[in-house]
C-alpha cells in the first residue's frame, strides 16, 4: 500500500534524513514486526529477499572500551577473532543490549550503522560487495534501507572485510 508523501515524511529516520542530505539514493521497505522472531532471516523472509542480502548491524567493544560497528548477512555469526584483526585490536565482545541504546540511539532489532549518535569504525562483510544493493536497518524495527554496498561503505566510512564464520 502507498504512502502518501506526508506520511513518508513522518516515517522518516535518522538514518534516511542523514542519506537524504547527504543526497544518497536508497530505497526502503517495510515488514511486520514480530516481538517473539527479531530475527533477520524473519526480516529477509517477510521480505521475500535472500538472507546473504539482507544485513545485520552488530556493536561490539574491545578491552579498552573501543567501540566497533559490524555489518554481517542475517544468517551468519560473527568470528570475534577475524572481527578483532580487521578492527587492529587484540580482542573484542559483543556489546551488552544494556548499553546498546545508549550508545547507539538504537534498540535491538532497529539498529542501523547510519544515524548513530556517535560515528564507529565500521566494518562490512566483504560478501556485500556481491550485490547491487544490500539491505540494512532503517533504524527503527519494521523499516529497512536498501542501499548499494559501497555507497554505504563510503557514507559511514566503513571497510569491507571477512568478518564471519566459516
């Protein structure tokens, strides 16, 4: 169902607003939120989309209380160890969902890498650059952002590198 452009306006994020100033061009979808299933490949499947497509955005920290910004496909995990060399530190952990918000000005299952209150180092699985366009959260839950993968990478001033599992 189409929004009318004064209703879009109103739903329009953080993140959006940062890429519309910035002139950037993205598309957007929505999907029903459900609270017992945040996971991405429920986002990817209420999509209609490939997990390897749709990313996730994961926080971490290291020893010194560094923060790190991850971007891995739905449906991989993390290899903390890859994470921690790509990022030149001697070890990193998943930030606490306690701190997730006020660190970020996210929740989980809305957290985007753009539109954070403070810019991260950011990494992006080397695997993005596969497709045209990649999704991302569009900082709230129910929303993404369609973007093509070096767009992003340049916008947050990101890298890509292998950051999952094998």
């Amino acid at each position: 169902m189409a929004k009318d452009k004064a209703a879009r306006e109103k739903t329009k994020t953080n993140a959006m607003r940062q890429l519309d100033s910035a002139g950037i061009s993205y598309r957007t979808m929505e999907y029903e939120v459900d609270e017992s299933d945040l996971s991405g490949v429920h986002v990817a499947a209420q999509l209609g989309q490939p997990c390897e497509q749709i990313f996730k955005t994961l926080v971490l920290k290291d020893e010194k209380g560094e923060h790190y910004v991850c971007c891995i496909p739905v449906d991989q995990e993390l290899d903390l160890k890859k994470v921690a060399k790509a990022c030149k530190t001697k070890k990193v952990e998943m930030l606490p969902m306690k701190e997730l918000l006020p660190t970020t000005g996210y929740i989980r299952g809305g957290c985007s890498p753009i539109g954070m209150k403070k810019k991260f180092p950011t990494y992006i699985d080397e695997t993005a650059v596969l497709f045209d366009e990649i999704a991302i959260s569009g900082g709230i839950r129910g929303e993404q952002i369609f973007i093509h993968p070096e767009t992003l990478a340049a916008f947050v001033q990101g890298e890509f590198s292998d950051l999952v599992k094998d």
